[in-house]
C-alpha cells in the first residue's frame, strides 16, 4: 500500500490532483484510529496527514483555537485543560472500543462528529466548528468560515464536513470554540431502575429548570464487572441511573440538592462529585463497559439514535431479542448496543428496531468480514440518498476522497 504522508496543504493538493489524473482513490487518515469504522475502502494509497500536527493560534480568552488537522487530540485536550478549557461536546475516545492504541486527530474527530454525553445541553462537534481550511476532490483548497461566531445564510460548509467521514474533502486546518470547565461537577445516582423507570426519572430531570448536562442509564448487567471504570458504583451489574450537573460549586450543590428532591419517588439518589463524577461520565461517553478488551470485546457495538421517549422500549426489546447488552445515553435519545456475534451483526432487527421509531443506526465496531456484508450506516431514503449523492459530487466529483467508506453500493 502506497502511503503519501503530506508536509502541508500544497502538497495535499498536489496529492488529490494526482489522484484524479491517474483515477486512484485515497484513503485519508490521521492516526487511522477509527479505520474499523465504515467500509473497506476501495483503495491502495493512503493520504496520511499525520505531520500536520502544529497549534496554529490559541487564544484563551477569546475562546478560539485553531489547529491542523493531523494535531493529536489527546495533545490538544492536555493544552485546553491547563487553561481550564475544554470542548464542550465531549469528543469520544474510540480507542477503548475499536481496541486502537491511539485516540486520533482533531480532523478525525470532526470528520466522525461524535458527541458525548453533553450533547444535549452544548450541542454536537459540528455546533463547536467555526471554521475550516480543506482541499476538495477537484485538487483546489478552499476556506469556509472564520474566527468568529456569527449567523449566516447560505451554505454552512462547515456542518457539512462534521460528521462527513472524509467524503467531501480532505481538512488540512480547523478553528474551533473552546469553554471554560465548570467550577463543579455533582453527579446523582439511582439504582436498581429497571429501564422504563429510568426513562421517566431521565425525562422528568432533563425537563426540570436544574439545566441537567448527563443523563445515561446502565441496565441491569451480567456482562459488567467493576473493571468497567465504574468502581464500586454498579457493583455486581446493578442497574445504575445518572445525572449529571455543572457550575460554580453553589449552584451545582444547590440543583443536585432540589434534583434529588424531584426524583424522590424513583428512590434516594446518592451524590458523586468532582474527579469521581468526571470519571464516571468519561466511562460512559467512551462506552467503556463494551470495551475491545472487557468481556464483550469481540461482539459487534451499534450506535442507535431514537427520540427519548422511545429510547426505553427498543432498548429492553433489542436486548430481550438478541441476548445484548445495552446503555443509554442523552436520556435515553442515543443507545449503545453490544450484542452477540452473528454473521449479519443483528442488523435486520436492529434496522428493524430503530426505522420503527424515525431513528437510525451505524455498526461501530465490526469484524471486517462483518462490514463487508451489512450496511455499516444506516440506508437512507431514495430522496436523500439522491440529495447526499448530488452534494458529494459536487466536492469530490470522481469520489477520489474515502471512496467506499459510507456504502457498499458506492462509486466504484
């Protein structure tokens, strides 16, 4: 496999165009820690935009910095955290999961868009994307907003390349808004719901005035162990119910207090604070119960988006069904789902499943025997299939770019 690792974004763009003048799709990777992500890709040269690692500005107090793509997040989250700053949306680490020795680049970060469990009070990476510098499929460089946070009309590129996994160009530099870390961090915790229940105390603490940032169920386990990062908190598999709060340590104590008071009819909640709350929600936005190196290392992991009030009975039917283990996350909006190997990964009941209530599903961990024969991401509508098809062609007309990777039926 022929590896091109780029200095900067000439040459990137002298990469794309030779691409397109000999007809050979390109792999783009970082550090290639979400590689088992998607489908094989048709291709033997890889982009590798690695050495593009530099800080190119930050600055603190204008909540703003401005990175190349190929920077390491692990790197960049130690910079924010020595200012006290942070990316609001908790980016995944999918290296617990994937079973990758390495946490990734920021452009791969923003190119998968996964959120973590904050997401429902800050938003998702692509709300956190103020600008871009990429090179499209046609081998030309491009810029797509600024250093500033403004409303704009037209086409917001930007949320266009979150959550694009590569297909629409290669970003060579992005600037993204930081914030500031909560003073406090307060943490309640419910045991022994069973999942409807914990739908309802979830639903009844998001719609509360106490501004919830987490909300996340763990069911009832035989697969969990204490080594899952929760210590003693879910000792022996109980089941477990969280929620999280953030602020200035008054405030954070004064909500947990009233919180705990509203879910008094779902049971006495005890309260986690500071390092061990961080701790806690760091093993849920990681999904580190299903760990590539715990005891469902080797079952295939679904990523299931559902509206909340759904989120209970799919959940407990998908497991009921497959013998899986699952958690829920964003007060029950966004499910993860281990369940037993099998050659198709479940994906007809899943599939099943999520349609049934407007949601959908990506297969995020597979053995590539797996992904070869199951859509990894979730089939779209004729209409949006066609509209997707139009937008792609219109950055990367000769699917150059990470060709494959989306679809099984992809340009060949």
């Amino acid at each position: 496999m022929d590896t091109l690792k780029v200095r900067d974004a000439k040459d990137v763009e002298e990469v794309v165009r030779a691409a397109i003048a000999n007809e050979q799709p390109l792999e783009i990777i970082g550090h290639g820690s979400k590689r088992g992500i998607g489908h094989a890709m048709a291709t033997n040269a890889v982009l590798d935009l690695s050495a593009l690692n530099a800080v190119t500005s930050y600055e603190p107090n204008e909540l703003i910095i401005t990175l190349q793509a190929g920077a390491p997040l692990g790197d960049v989250l130690s910079l924010i955290d020595a200012k006290n700053q942070q990316f609001a949306f908790e980016p995944i680490n999918t290296a617990p999961l994937l079973g990758t020795p390495v946490s990734g680049t920021i452009a791969g970060m923003i190119a998968a868009g996964l959120a973590g469990p904050r997401r429902i009070r800050a938003g998702g990476a692509r709300d956190h994307l103020l600008g871009a510098h990429a090179v499209s499929g046609f081998g030309d460089s491009f810029k797509t907003g600024g250093k500033v946070v403004k409303n704009v009309t037209g086409y917001d590129l930007c949320k266009l390349l979150a959550g694009s996994w590569g297909t629409l160009s290669v970003m060579t530099e992005v600037t993204l808004k930081v914030m500031p870390k909560p003073e406090a961090e307060r943490t309640l915790l419910l045991s022994g719901l069973d999942d409807a229940a914990a739908n309802k105390a979830m639903t009844a603490a998001l719609g509360s005035p106490f501004d919830v940032s987490g909300a996340a169920h763990l069911p009832k386990s035989a697969f969990r162990a204490k080594t899952d990062g929760l210590g003693d908190l879910a000792g022996q598999g109980e089941a477990l119910t969280v929620l999280r709060l953030e602020g200035i340590t008054a405030s954070a104590a004064h909500r947990a207090g009233s919180l705990r008071e509203l879910l008094a009819p779902f049971g006495t909640a005890t309260l986690v604070e500071d390092a061990a709350s961080a701790a806690l929600w760091a093993t849920i936005r990681d999904v580190l119960p299903f760990a590539a190196s715990g005891a469902l290392g080797a079952w295939p992991v679904w990523r299931i988006v559902c509206p909340p009030a759904s989120g209970a009975a799919l959940g407990t039917q998908l497991a009921r069904e497959t013998g899986g283990d699952v958690i829920y996350d964003w007060g029950g909006g966004l499910i993860w789902a281990a369940l037993p190997p099998k050659g198709d990964a479940h994906a007809p009941a899943v599939r099943m499943r999520a349609n049934a209530v407007g949601g959908h599903a990506t297969l995020i961990r597979a053995a590539e025997d797996v992904r070869r024969d199951v859509d990894v991401f979730h089939p779209q509508a004729p209409g949006i299939t066609a509209l997707s098809e139009r937008v792609r062609a219109s950055f990367d007309p000769k699917a150059v770019l990470n060709r494959g990777r989306l679809s099984r039926g992809a340009v060949a």
